[in-house]
C-alpha cells in the first residue's frame, strides 16, 4: 500500500473547507486536513462546523464529490486561556470522516499539561478519533522528550505523537532519537522543510518560516530522509505554508508542487 498524503490546513491558509478539499483533490492528493476548531488569529477566517450548518454541508458534499477523506481536523490546543469544550468540534469532524485530531501544548505547566490532554484525549475517544501531540519549537512543549513524557503520563491509548519535520530539526531531534521510540507511539507526520540553520527562539525567523516560509523538500537542511527513516510508515500530512510561493503561483499551484517535490524527495533519497 503507498504512503497517504494528505494537504494541510496551513499549507493554503484561509482557504474555504470546499475549495482545499477541490484542490487536493486535483492536486493528487489522499486526503485533507481542515482546521475545523479556530486559532482566533487576526485576520483569519474560521470554519467552525458546529456553528454554520451551511459550511457542514458544503464541506460533506465536496469530500464526496472529490472522492475525498478528511484525515484530521485542527487545532485542539491546551493553554491556560482556554477550556477542552471541543465535544462539538470533534463530533462534527467525526461525522465528516476524520479518524484524527491534532493537539499541541502551549504551557509549561506539566501537571495542568497532562490533565488538560487527558481531557482532550476522553472526550476525542468518545468519537473515534485519535489526538496526535505536536511538539513546537516555540510553544510549551518543545522536543521529543516532553512529548514522550506526557504520553507516559497521560496513559491514554488514543494519544500519539506527531512529528513535523521542522520542528523536530529545530528541536535538534535526530533520527536515532526517533527510531527509539517504539513505532507505535507515533501518529501522522507534518512534512516539509526549512533552512538548516536553527534561529534562536526570540528570532523573528523562528515563528515567520514556521507560518510563513517553509521550504519545498530537499530544498533546505532538515535530514527528512534520515527522520522518515526512523518513523513508521505513516500518513504525511504536507504542511508547508510559503507566502511567496502562494502569491507567486496560486493556492493550488502551490499545493501541487508541494506533493511533486515530496514525491520526487521520496524517490531520490529511497523513502517509501
């Protein structure tokens, strides 16, 4: 079976749940990932499900009218400011077919860190859904470790860890660190690259290429092959938000290359 690739949210930021899915869908991809509970981000619109039945219903009919899956929905963060009332969100993306939802952890309070992603996994469970646990480079839990830590705390089956390319090369995360963690333990994968050299954390580089200036693969310095490697055979998310790529050649323009340059990586450097 080939690996699934599936285009992500913030690969084509602000675009309609509807026209991301059309465009995956022309673009070769498997499936979509939709940020379906809302960041709250100046200037970003939101698509929130549970509360436009007209958006639940244009989103259901392209994933059918593409052929297409909805693989996770995004984003349910832990962070001091905001409560884990995402029953409805889940329920939603549930019904629209997703099988995952992707969690990051924003505080570095580990106690309240566990508890609130225990909460997160309790109520992802009663839907069907898996939580797959970023680590950011910039947020509160930072590396492997802290994400293995809190999996080892939280004792919940459907918690995984997701790993995104960029910030585990920023993380300083190798692919031995990864090969050492049992294959299961671990969910999708965000894929992309960025330049090799790491940014201190109060650089404004640190937080512009992760939203805005990630690279096409095998065009910066991340070992994508080498953590590939190390990782089970997994579904790869493409999350590759580049602002001058997207003005430069369109949304979808963008999208296709990002999945004929992760193809074309795979092949040169026997990723499967």
């Amino acid at each position: 079976m080939e690996r699934l690739f599936s285009l992500a949210y913030l690969t084509i930021p602000g675009t309609h749940p509807a026209d991301q899915i059309r465009i995956a869908k022309e673009a070769g991809y498997d499936c979509v990932s939709l940020r379906t509970i809302p960041m709250y981000l100046a200037g970003e619109p939101e698509f929130i499900m549970e509360r436009d039945p007209d958006l639940f219903k244009a989103t259901k009919e392209a994933l059918k009218e593409y052929e297409m899956k909805l693989m996770d929905i995004e984003l349910a963060r832990v962070r001091e400011d905001l409560d884990t009332d995402f029953d409805a969100a889940f329920e939603k993306g549930a019904e629209l077919g997703a099988t995952d939802v992707l969690s990051s952890i924003w505080t570095k309070e580990k106690a309240f860190n566990v508890d609130r992603c225990g909460q997160i996994c309790e109520k992802a469970k009663k839907f069907g859904l898996t939580v797959n646990l970023e680590f950011v480079t910039f947020a509160g839990v930072t590396d492997l470790k802290g994400a293995v830590e809190i999996l080892d705390e939280v004792k919940a089956d459907n918690l995984k860890i997701m790993v995104d390319t960029v910030h585990a090369h920023r993380s300083y995360v190798t692919a031995a660190d990864l090969a050492a963690v049992p294959a299961e333990r671990y969910g999708f994968i965000h894929l992309c690259d960025c330049p090799g050299p790491v940014p201190a954390l109060d650089d404004p580089e640190m937080i512009r290429v992760a939203r805005e200036g990630r690279l096409y693969c095998g065009e910066g310095g991340a070992d994508i092959a080498g953590m590939l490697k190390a990782l089970p055979r997994n579904p790869c998310s493409i999350e590759l938000p580049n602002a001058a790529q997207v003005q430069k050649i369109g949304k979808a323009g963008h999208a296709g290359r990002c999945l004929e340059t992760a193809k074309a990586y795979f092949a040169a450097n026997g990723v499967d």
